[in-house]
C-alpha cells in the first residue's frame, strides 16, 4: 500500500506547485506533481523531484550553532535564542542599528514571520530587489498596477513573442504552455541573447546585444507609425502619445537597430506579427529588467503591445507578473511597524559601512546575501564585523560568516498556505515530515524571539485563517487542509475596458530613450549571471561545485582571437578574476561571456563576487547583467 500525502511547492518559484508525497511500504518517498491541480497537472521540476536529497543531506546543518573564535559549535535552542534576544534587547532602544535582512526563499504566509519581529522592533531594513522591482515598477509606471492575464489566454493568441524569459530554466509549465500552443497552431518567436534555455519552445529567433531591448522595440513602434499600424483605440487611452510619436520621428531607424544589434529583417518580422489585427500575446523575461536600464527596456515593449492595440484583447497583451490577485492576504508580516531607516540592496555592504550610527547587529533570513548579493566579498566582510545571525539550513557563503545559526525546517517539514505567480490558487502546503534534528520553522523562531522581548505575536493558526479572508478568495483553512488548494474566481482580462489605474484612467508611453552606457576600456563582454536549470538559485550541493566554474561565450567570440587555450583562463572584472574553464556555445551573442549563477565563494567560485554594485532605473533592482567583463590568461593578458 502506498500512502499519499497532498501538499505544496512554498520556495522560490513562479510555478506554485501542487505536490503528491507517495508513501509506499518500502522504499524511499517520492514527490510528484498533483495531477489534479489545474496548473500543476502532475507535472514538476526534477529540483523538485529531488528535494528529498536537501532534506537528508549529510551536510545540512540541525542543530544551532554559535561561533567560538574562527570555529562554531552546537548550542541548545534556549542558549541560542537567549543569546540573540539579549543583543536585541540591548539594542531596542536604538533599533536602527539592527538591520533586518529576509527574502522569499519560501512564499509560505508563516514564513514570513521575522518580518513581524523586526518590523515590531522597528529595525533596519532595505530597499529594492535582487528579483522583479525594476519591471514592476516600470509596468506601474505605464498601467498604474501590475495585473497579469491568466496564462490560459495565451492558448486564445494567433502568436507569442517570448520576450527574453528563460521558460526552460525558470518554469517547466510555461515551457510546456509554449509547446502546447505550437503544437495547436500558434507561432512563438523568441527575442533573447542566444541563450538556448531562454529561448525555450518557439519557431523564430531574433539575437539581441543584451540590455538593448528597448531599440530594437523602438524600431518596431518608428515602423508600425509609418506604415499607420498604430491603434488608433489604444492612443486615445493614452495620455501622452503625442511626445512618444515625436520622440519615434526624431529618431534614426539604421542607428537604433545597430544600437541593439539586430536585422532590419527582424524588426520587419516584429512589425508584421504586431501590426496584425489577431491578438499577439507578450511574454516579458525577467532579466530584461536586470541592466542599468531594465525599467526603460520594459517600459518599451509594453509600448509596443499597447500602441499596436494588444492590450486588453482576450489572447494578448503582456505578461510579466500578475501582481496582487487579493487571494491571499501577507499583511501580517508588515502590521509591526515601519523601519528606523533603510538601505539600498544593491549598495548594502557600503551603505551599512558608512551608517551613522552604526550597525551592531544583521539578522539574514531567506537568501544567502553573499552568495546571491552584489560585490559578494564586501558583503562577507559586512557579517563578519558585526554579531550577525543566520537562519540557514546549510553552511553556505553567508552562514559562514555568521555569529549565531538558526537551522529551519524545510519544506515538507512544516505546515504554510501560499500561492504561486503562475496561476490564481491559494494551496495548502500540508506538513509531511518531522523536522530533521533539531530544526524548527521559521515561524518558531520568530515567535520564541519574541515571547523572550515580551512582544505580542498570533498563533500559526490566527496567521493562516486571516491570510484565507483575502477579498477573491473563498474558503475556509478546513476546505483548504482537505481538498489542498482553492482557485479564486475568474479575474478576467486586464485593461479590457480600456481604463488604466492612473488617476485618469489613462495609459503612459515613455518620454525618453536613453543610450546604453559605454563599456569601461578593456571590459569588451557582457557578463550575464543567468539562473541555472538544474538547481534553485544558490541551492547547489558543495559536492556539485567541485573543479572550476564553467563559463560560456560564442565561438564568434572577439575574445578568442586574444586567448591561449592551453593556459589557464579568468574571467576579470574591476572587482577580482576567477578562473573558468572556457565552453563554447553556438548561437550565443558574440558581446556575452555567460557564467550561470548560484554557486559559492567557499568553492572557489561565486560570479557576484566579480559583479560591481549598480542599480537600474527603476524599483532599487539590482543590475547584475550590467557588468563588464573580459577574458583573460595568466600572468598575460594575451598569448606570446
């Protein structure tokens, strides 16, 4: 007999999944996806379907650690916790030399508990985004909300342009949903920098020099204006149309495709699929958001599926996140408080050095800052100065530089609700497991902190019953336990009415196009540190990260030209070098030196280690893609 347990995917992911946990008489437990789920439809990750390697790993930290000179030893929770209470009450009443530091490594509502503690201690904490900031703030800039279409629309379309999101990496379903789509008819046309996991399922490609999207967009919005394939319907929901079609007409069309590298066959494709009348649906990427000008780049090709009347048609328009869906209600985590100040993501390990007064005390929750931060060597030293505490379950980059580390349940250990970005259910992530060791879950941390401060905090259950009254949402945490997931009423189709959330109900087009910053002299390639396919982010076994990092570049590659082979090679930046094994990758733009990210400076690798701290345009988002780099030997730049 096999016993088979309903639960949910709560990490870091836009898929959301419904899972199946198979108990059978002997042998090991298996995660599957549940096939009734409407999204999840028995499909999940194979990271997924490994995850029981994390939970049993032999390295996973289970019991709390505190350091004792450059080594740690095991403490009892009540030593622990007692240790990190203590410094906080020494610091309450300057709370802004505490600095709270949590991110989304789960989407569970509890475990999001710390920012309840910190927020009622009124700590530091910080502003922008390592993830979706820049594109979101862009689409608010130009809708006034972010809202999504369900993906479903996008079986409804006569094409899709897969604007630059890595489906192949980041999301199995919508891979699938592109392959479906093909397979019923539907073109799909990928704009990318020649990576083929970006580019996924699609029929067409068009390369572009990274970062400059937003001209290869203008080309195609200066040609659908002169050939009067504009809507006239969409421009009059506009405010300010008139400036964009100026600034379209003063602009030459040759320089903006060599400004984005791209075919006058190409954007002549893109104005053809746009300037049709059947409804073109967008798929916007992530990491077009992710440059010094990400914001702008999204900006650009949201106006281009406006003004060619894609917006609001069942089967089109845009998707890059589908905002708040009011299904599930976080606000619990936020009732603390506001913080005393805060500081920049992308500058934190400068902006906290020059803090006055200073900061005594970091709590890291969520992310392996040092690992997944920019200039990852200044944010190790930013730890290391300071009593800092890490909730981690492995001794990644940034536990090594802690004072205290708490241990957390994992998924499957705890029970959570959460929804995913990919559909409009709330699912009930059931516990399956006891926690390994000593672990507990996030939200026992956060709440035995502050019984110890003498803080109010709801129960587990007051937090998940509240999150269920959201206004779409209409169940009840006893239908959710049972049935393991609730869908929300249909949304409908964003802007289908035409009315906008600005005040006017209008849209807005961008006012400007901005050139592309110029690369620092000897830095010819784009560094681009793209998610990788076989793990999460940074949840990269060590005994993965063995031997040197490898790097790609295009066999078209300037670079190689400059380069012994037979010597040892380095990817340089101003910041440092780490040496790679080269790999050549056809299709690739020749500009690009691609280094997939998430792996640890502990191993001799870690590429944030080499990405210098830079904020785009819009939201605080860091800009990673937007470092420079070159290819080198050692101890000579070139080859005798």
């Amino acid at each position: 007999m096999t016993r088979i347990v309903k639960t949910a995917c709560t990490r870091h992911c836009s898929d959301g999944c419904a899972l199946c946990v198979e108990f059978p008489s002997q042998g090991r437990p298996r995660i599957r996806g549940n096939p009734d789920h409407p999204f999840t439809a028995g499909v999940i990750c194979a990271k997924t379907a490994r995850y029981f390697e994390l939970i049993d790993s032999p390295t996973r930290i289970t019991t709390p650690l505190v350091r004792d000179g450059e080594e740690f030893r095991q403490a009892s929770w009540d030593e622990a916790l007692d240790l990190v209470a203590a410094r906080l009450q020494a610091l309450r009443a300057t709370p802004e030399r505490i600095m709270h530091v949590w991110y989304y490594a789960s989407f569970g509502v509890l475990a999001q508990a710390s920012r309840r503690l910190f927020g009622s201690l009124h700590a530091s904490g910080f502003t922008g985004s390592p993830c979706l900031s820049a594109g979101a703030q862009a689409t608010i800039q130009d809708f006034g909300a972010v809202r999504g279409a369900d993906l479903s629309e996008f079986l409804k379309a006569a094409r899709i342009v897969n604007w630059g999101r890595n489906v192949q990496a980041q999301s199995p379903h919508l891979n699938l949903l592109l392959r479906k789509a093909r397979r019923s008819g539907i073109s799909v046309l990928a704009v990318h920098v020649g990576d083929q996991a970006q580019a996924g399922e699609c029929d067409r490609h068009i390369l572009v020099r990274p970062g400059t999207d937003r001209f290869l967009a203008a080309a195609v919005l200066k040609l659908l204006m002169e050939r009067g394939a504009v809507s006239r319907q969409a421009l009059d929901r506009s405010a300010n149309w008139d400036v964009l079609e100026r600034l379209l007409r003063s602009l030459d069309y040759g320089r903006l495709l060599d400004q984005c590298g791209a075919r006058e066959a190409d954007a002549e494709l893109l104005a053809d699929w746009y300037g049709r009348a059947e409804p073109v649906a967008t798929l916007l990427g992530r990491g077009l958001q992710r440059y010094t000008l990400g914001g702008e780049n999204v900006r650009f090709v949201n106006a281009l599926a406006m003004a060619s009347g894609h917006v609001g048609k069942p089967g089109g328009g845009i998707f890059f996140d589908q905002g708040d869906l009011g299904i599930l209600d976080y606000s619990w985590a936020k009732a603390g408080g506001s913080p005393a100040r805060t500081f920049r993501f992308t500058h934190l390990a400068q902006d906290v050095e020059r803090a006055d007064p200073p900061v005594d005390m970091i709590w890291v929750e969520g992310m392996n800052l040092v690992t997944q931060g920019q200039d990852s060597q200044a944010l190790a030293g930013m730890l290391r100065q300071r009593f800092s505490v890490v909730v981690a379950p492995f001794m990644t980059d940034t536990a090594e530089c802690a004072s205290v580390i708490l241990p957390p349940a994992l998924m499957l250990e705890t029970e959570d609700i959460c929804k995913g970005a990919l559909h409009d259910c709330v699912l009930h992530a059931a516990q399956v497991l006891q926690p390994r060791g000593e672990a507990r879950s996030n939200f026992d941390i956060a709440a035995s902190l502050a019984a110890r401060l003498d803080l109010e905090f709801p129960t587990a259950e007051e937090v998940m019953r509240n999150a269920l009254r959201a206004p779409a949402m209409h169940t009840s945490l006893e239908e959710l336990r049972e049935r393991g997931w609730a869908k929300a009423p249909d949304r409908g189709i964003p802007w289908a009415d035409g009315h906008f959330a600005h005040p006017d109900g209008k849209y807005r087009f961008p006012e400007a196009l901005h050139e592309e910053p110029p690369a620092p002299m000897g830095y010819p390639l784009r560094l681009l540190s793209l998610i990788r396919k076989d793990h999460l982010l940074s949840q990269i076994p060590e005994e993965d990260q063995i031997g040197l990092p490898t790097a790609y570049v295009s066999p078209d590659c300037a670079t190689l030209a400059e380069l012994d082979l037979s010597k040892p090679v380095f990817l340089s930046t101003p910041l440092g070098r780490l040496q790679v094994r080269l790999e050549l990758q056809p299709g690739l733009h020749p500009e690009v030196v691609l280094y997939p990210r998430g792996d640890w400076l502990k191993c001799g690798r870690g590429v944030n280690r080499l990405i210098e701290p830079r904020e785009a345009d819009f939201g605080g988002q860091a800009a990673y893609y937007s470092q420079q780099a070159r290819l080198e030997n050692w101890p000579d730049l070139a080859p005798e």
